[in-house]
C-alpha cells in the first residue's frame, strides 16, 4: 500500500504552510492568469472533507514546482527591477 500524506503533513515536509500550497492549487487552476510552460502541480486525492493526500512522489513533485516557481519569480523580478544589482539596490556590478 502507497503512503499518502495530508495537505498539513506534506506542506510541513518543503517547509511552507498549508496555506501556500492550497493558494498554488488555487492560482494553477484558475483561468485567469498564465502559467508559465513546463510549470506542473501533481493531482491529489481529494477526500470527502477537501483535504489532500499526496504520495511520496507527488511530494518530490511539489518540491520541484517549488524550486521552478521560486525560480521564475526571480527571473521576472529581475527583468521588472533591471536598475538592482541581484537584489543590492544602488550597488554598480
């Protein structure tokens, strides 16, 4: 038998809250904004009550979209904020 993990247990395991991973969820499948191509949330089990479970590699998965979307964030950070030196504003490179 497969371990599944609750949505509390595998935000505790990458270190986020529950709160964070429910919002990804919620920003991934709403049509109103774009995703950027190749960024993928692994589908849960749903219980009756709404909570997740995911198996182990669903929560390898979900690290990886971590990883991926930190990543993106500070590529577009940077493309917006081009005046900042890697975050050390008004030092020259």
């Amino acid at each position: 038998m497969i371990e599944k993990f609750s949505t509390a247990r595998a935000a505790q395991i990458l270190d986020i809250s529950t709160n964070t991973l429910k919002r990804w969820y919620k920003w991934y499948h709403s049509d109103d904004y774009q995703k950027p191509i190749g960024l993928k949330l692994p589908e849960p089990e749903i219980s009756g009550n709404g909570t997740m479970f995911f198996t182990m590699e669903q929560i390898q998965e979900l690290h990886k979209f971590q990883t991926e979307l930190r990543l993106f964030i500070e590529v577009l950070w940077q493309s917006l904020m081009p005046h900042t030196n890697g975050g050390n504003v008004g030092l020259k490179s």
